[in-house]
C-alpha cells in the first residue's frame, strides 16, 4: 500500500489527524512499544503557534451521538519550546514528520513557516487556517481571497509541501481550494471539526469553557465524505481526507471520493492503536476490492 | 509518583463476575497478558458490545476508571451508574466482554519518610485507595470513608477496618468524613500523609484542611477524559505549572501544586 504524497513515500495512505494524537505523551504511556508498531505512516504534530498557549479553560469536551465536541484552544509549548522540546523527539519517529502551524496573522504563519522550512526533520507543513486573522477579523480559511493571500505569502518561504488544512464552517470549501491551489499549495487537507455547541443540562449555559467548538467523530462522516467530495472536483492537487473514520471501510469511501490519504482522529481516542486496524482493514478491502 | 506503562491499543478482557455492593457494583476482568497497575492508575474502560445506543445514543468515548483490585491478571473495577457509559458497564456479566487500555497515569507514590499514610474516600472514589490499602498493608493503614447514605455505605466493606461517615447518619457518624479527617489532623498532624478521592467538593475540603495544617496530600482527581493518554487535552486542570492533563500528569497529584480541586465539569 505504498504511496507517493507531494514526493514523500509513505508506507501506507493512513496518517494521523493534526491535534488527535501526542506521540510524547503517548510515549510515556505506552513506551517503545508505541514506536514498534507506530499506528501511522506519517505523523502530523500538534498545531504549533509562535507564542506558548495554555488552551481554553476546561470543561473542553463534550460527548454528542458518535462523536464529541472539543475546545480545546490550540494549547502548546510555542515555537521556540516545540523546537527544544518536541522537535527532537519527533525527529526519531519511524515516520515522517508533518508540522502543523498557526498563526493570528499573516507575519506569524511566515515565522513559523520559515523557522521549519529548512529543518531536515520536517517532511511538510500543514497550515491550520481555522483562525481568525487578528488583522482583519476573518477566519483565514473561511475566505478564498484570504487563503489565496496567507499562502502567497508563506510559499516562497519553504520549498518543503505545504498543505493546507481547510474548514468545513466556511460557505465554499471548493473555492477556497482552489484559492489555495492557485497559490501554489501542494495538498488540501479535509474537514477540520465542525463547530457545534452543548448546554449545561443543569444550567442551560454553555457548557465549554470556550462557549463553542468542535465537532468530530463518526457524527461528521458523511459531511467530510460530501466535503472531500467537492473538493476533488475542483482541486487536481492531493487530499489528505478525514473525518469521522473508524474502520478500513471509512477510509476506502474518503478515497474513493478523491483523497490520496486519509487521517484517523477522533477513533484514536476511544483505541490508541486505531491507526493500525483502520490500515489492514483498509489493506484487505483494497487486496479484494478494483478500486 | 508511580507509573506502569501500558501495552499499546486496546485489548479485550472477558467479564468474571458482577458483584453487587448497595448502590455499587464491582465488574471483575480477566487481563491474563496486562501488567500489575500501580495502585492509583487508571483504565479506559469499553463494553464490547452495545457502546453507544444508550441515553442519547451515548456513549462514544470510553470511560475511565481506578483500579480497585489487580490480582493474579484479574482486574476489578468500582462503577456506579451515573449516566449511559456507567449504565451500560453495570450490565455487564460474566461472559461479556470489555475493551481496555491502561494502566494510565502515575500512581501514588510512597509516603514521605516519618509519616504514616491516611486515607480518606468518598462514594466511588473509594477505589484507588482499596488497592493501596492493600500495597501498604491493610491493618495497619487508617481509612476514613464518606457516602450519602446506607445503600453507598455498603461500599465501606471493600476496605479493611474503615471508619465510616454518612450524610444521612445511617452508618457511622453522622456527617461529612472530612471531620472525621479534622480530628485526625488535630491529633496527629505531624505524623501522616494523606491520600484521597472522591467527589469534588470533598477533595478541595481535604486540599484546605491539609494545607491549614501543613500535611503532605496526594489527591487522585477525576476530570471528563476522551482518551486517558495525552491525545486530546480535554481534562486539564488548573495547577501552579497551568493546566496539566490528568491522564498523563495525574491522576494522583500533590495537593500542594493545586490551586483548587474543584475541577470544571468533573462528576458529570
């Protein structure tokens, strides 16, 4: 099941979805076994922002029918502390390294964008544009021209794959593929969670500390299926397709729909090692099955 | 604090037995191939069957839970129903199956040289200090147990020699077990090290009384959990170092690093 994604050979199409997984801490749990049988063929880090966060105040999580929603709030150790403390971990991955970043602006995408750009330990970069632009109040990936913007900024700054990882909360995710495609992006990546809302059944307040959030978990699939869907019409780029998968089957339905690699998320949640099963499943329907 | 690693993923482990104790039920796991837990770690616990469907076609997430007992490759657990992931776990009989991942977390660690430990539960919370009742020497280790009422007080009989507490005054004394905690502290303050669990308001009654009366304490927490090994970083709580994750950095933390053990959104 080898693949070629944007000139990365990868031993097979399933990876991890970017915040869904911390090989670090996983590491601590789980030892070396975790790196025997590491559940993805590439490994796509935590968002990384310039600044260190703490992340929203809890509670961050609420469970939902076949899914949960989360606000978490994008907690890390910033860019000078990833690159201390996490980089050199991650580096010694039997996978590739995929880096995801964020910043409130334009600038701080290009800082992060050019303090991995030439790091031999980083295979590609993933750009979270799920964040408004402190700038200009718009959620950057919400808006073509805004995406079309942020990447003509950061493309010349790297000549590592940039990919970027679109919203399912904006009005035309196939157009602002195309805005990101036209702007020299190597890969879309898609959805990102949905927003979604819960109550306090005791108060009737928000229930998260970040009033909003996320949405993931087989609850999403079929918007994420109908997402990567349009989006494959519009874009020739790849599409790293995620969203609610669970099983080998989920992930043959994303790339059936266009997606040259798919990404387990929420599923590692409930098994850590869901990566695995989700690849020889994957890896027996594709042995029986004329794709 | 102490750690077992875990074998990575998920593995089945067939149901025992089902015992009921008053308004708690103990599930017995068969875990043949799992390391001994630390005492104070934790599992994520699965039903193999029928995990979702319930109260709002919940649950989706596993659920965790200290370890009560770990003996000879069986595990067992403490459940009481509280919503639809309890709910389901307290069907389970003997031939049905559960999906574990764990031990998780740090455990607790020893007591500091001099002090004798002292261990104070409440409701459910009871578990982790069974099994290191049991690792420090049953007889000779103080328990100071609290429930609502007679029905919870049968829990009681899972430890060694407890001193009981009720809200209702059915069993025991009539109270909150954190007087009972407060006599203690005012005869012996300098002599013990206090390890605790249960519900919220409880812990962060201990957390005062023992930083008023300059005692070490160890408090296992609980908080909503997706995952129980760092990937989610949905139950943070609030410390002196910022939010920790208690599935990797807890669940056993020093009362000392806490602000507060009134964590957002626990009991849920």
């Amino acid at each position: 099941m080898t693949v070629s994604f944007c000139g990365i050979e990868l031993e097979h199409p399933i990876i991890n979805a970017s915040g869904t997984f911390d090989a670090l801490a996983a590491h601590r749990a789980f030892g070396d076994e975790l790196l025997e049988r590491f559940p993805f063929a590439a490994f796509v880090s935590k968002t990384v922002t310039v600044a260190p966060r703490q992340g929203n105040p809890p509670p961050r999580l609420w469970e939902v029918a076949g899914g949960l929603i989360n606000s978490i709030g994008l907690p890390n150790k910033g860019l000078s502390g990833y690159l201390e403390h996490d980089l050199p971990f991650l580096a010694d991955l039997p996978v590739p390294l995929i880096v995801n970043v964020m910043g409130f602006s334009r600038d701080e995408v290009a800082e992060l964008v050019e303090a991995f750009g030439d790091r031999p330990e980083v295979s590609a970069l993933e750009l979270n544009v799920s964040c408004p632009n402190v700038e200009t109040g718009l959620i950057m990936g919400a808006d073509p021209a805004e995406t079309a913007r942020l990447v003509n900024r950061v493309r010349p700054l790297t000549g590592k794959p940039l990919i970027v990882k679109l919203t399912p909360n904006a009005s035309n995710p196939p157009s602002v593929a195309t805005a990101a495609q036209d702007a020299g992006a190597d890969a879309v990546s898609l959805i990102n969670t949905v927003r979604g809302m819960a109550l306090d059944p005791r108060t009737g307040a928000p229930w998260l500390g970040g009033v909003t959030g996320g949405t993931s978990g087989p609850a999403v699939r079929a918007i994420a299926l109908a997402q990567v869907h349009s989006v494959a019409q519009a874009v020739e780029i790849p599409i790293v397709g995620m969203g609610g998968v669970q099983s080998g089957r989920d992930a043959l339905d994303l790339m059936r729909a266009g997606a040259s690699l798919v990404a387990v998320g929420t599923e590692s949640f409930r098994d850590p090692a869901a990566g695995l099963r989700v690849t020889s499943e994957l890896s027996e329907l594709l042995a029986n099955t004329a794709v | 604090m102490t750690r077992t690693t875990a074998p990575f993923g998920r593995r089945a482990a067939p149901v025992t037995a089902r015992e009921e104790h008053g308004a708690y039920v103990v599930i017995r796991c068969r875990d043949a191939e799992g390391p001994s837990p630390a005492p104070g770690q934790f599992y994520m616990l699965t039903a193999s069957e029928r995990w979702g469907g319930g109260q709002g076609e919940r649950p989706f997430l596993p659920r965790a839970f200290s370890v009560l007992r770990a003996h000879a490759g069986e595990l067992q657990f403490l459940i009481e129903v509280v919503g639809p992931g309890t709910n389901r776990l307290c069907e389970l009989h003997s031939g049905d199956e559960l999906l574990l991942v764990g031990p998780l977390g740090n455990g607790f660690a020893p007591p500091r040289e001099g002090r004798a430990p002292l261990l104070v539960g409440g409701g459910v919370g009871i578990a982790p200090l069974a099994i290191w009742q049991d690792a420090l020497g049953s007889e000779a280790t103080t328990a100071l147990l609290g429930f609502r009422d007679e029905a919870h007080a049968h829990g009681a009989s899972l430890l060694t020699n407890p001193t009981v507490a009720t809200d209702d005054g059915s069993v025991g004394h009539h109270g909150l077990v954190t007087a009972l905690l407060e006599d203690e502290l005012d005869d012996r303050a300098d002599e013990v090290e206090v390890y605790a669990c249960g519900p919220p308001p409880m812990l962060e009654a201990v957390r005062a009384m023992c930083t008023d009366h300059q005692v070490p304490a160890q408090l296992a927490l609980e908080s909503g959990m997706a995952c129980g090994f760092g990937a989610c970083f949905g139950c943070v709580v609030p410390t002196q170092d910022g939010y920790v994750r208690l599935c990797v950095d807890g669940p056993v933390l020093e009362a000392s690093k806490l602000e507060s053990a009134l964590v957002a959104g626990a009991g849920h």
